[in-house]
C-alpha cells in the first residue's frame, strides 16, 4: 500500500503582500508651491485666476498631483486668454 503525502504549495501559504504604497493624488497648496518652487501666495493667485485647478474638499484647498506634473512638464502655464484676468505680480 503506497500512501501519498500531499506537499502544500509555498504559493498557498505565503501571505498576501501589503499594498504598494502610492504617491498622494491630492497635496496641500504649500507641497504644490513647494514642488513648483514658487511661492504660496502666487500659486494662491494661479488658483483664484483659475491658471492652476485645484479642488476644495470642506474648508481645504487641495491641487491634483497631476496638475502639478502637468506644468512641470508642459514647460509652465498655460497662457493667459482674453477671458483670463491679469495677473499682477
């Protein structure tokens, strides 16, 4: 009588892998100016022009990482539109 001995798979009993971890898809203003390298205050006046996109959750004013890397790698704003107010620096 032959018995076969069942091996489990090391598939089975490895243990799932924690998640990867993921950069954030909405920062704060000052991360954003920081990542920009400008300052708080003209990212503020890039928003309230609506240059930049941002999106308010509550009282916090929050930008799009890709927004962010839009820019960066867009070469800057887009330019300014006769419907667009001057930006006064």
């Amino acid at each position: 009588m032959t018995s076969e001995i069942s091996v489990p798979s090391p598939e089975l009993d490895t243990p799932p892998s924690p998640p990867k971890a993921t950069a954030p898809r909405l920062v704060s203003v000052p991360t954003a100016a920081e990542s920009l390298a400008i300052s708080v205050g003209f990212l503020r006046t890039l928003i309230r022009t609506r240059k930049m996109p941002s999106v308010r959750i509550g009282r916090r004013l929050l930008v799009r990482t890709r927004d962010i890397d839009a820019v960066i790698d867009g070469g800057g704003l887009p330019a300014a539109t006769k419907r667009d107010k001057a930006v006064r620096l």
